[in-house]
C-alpha cells in the first residue's frame, strides 16, 4: 500500500491541479510499482509560503533574488 506525500507552496492551486497530481502519483506508482490504484494513497500538503526556503533562503527572498516567478519559470 503506497502512501505518496506532495508538499507544494500554499500559493492558490486549483481542486484541478491537486486531482491531477493525486492522478498521476497514482499512475506512477502502478506503472513502475505495479501497485493497485485502489491501494495507492496519495496526500498533498500545502506549507506556508513563509515556512519554505530553497538554497538557504527563504522562498520568497531566493525569488526575488533569482527573479523567478511562483510557476517555476
């Protein structure tokens, strides 16, 4: 029974965006793993922008640095 946790930025994703990832976790675990899709749970959770940080630095302060936008371009 596979248990697949998703941690994304609390940044306004859509219930269309989080059921396409339960999808395709639960895709990927029966693809490689050959695992049951009925078995296959699947857990997103959604961290505060201010409790994230990337390359020793708060998120929002590594993107203002970096000029990178919240949608990875």
């Amino acid at each position: 029974m596979p248990i697949v946790t998703i941690q994304i930025t609390r940044e306004g994703t859509t219930p269309e965006q989080k059921a396409a990832l339960i999808k395709g976790a639960t895709d990927l675990m029966s693809e490689v793993l050959n695992k049951p899709p009925a078995l296959t749970f699947v857990v997103i959770q959604e961290v505060e922008l201010a409790d994230w940080g990337v390359a020793g630095l708060p998120v929002e302060e590594f993107r203002r640095q970096t000029g990178s936008e919240p949608n990875g371009d």
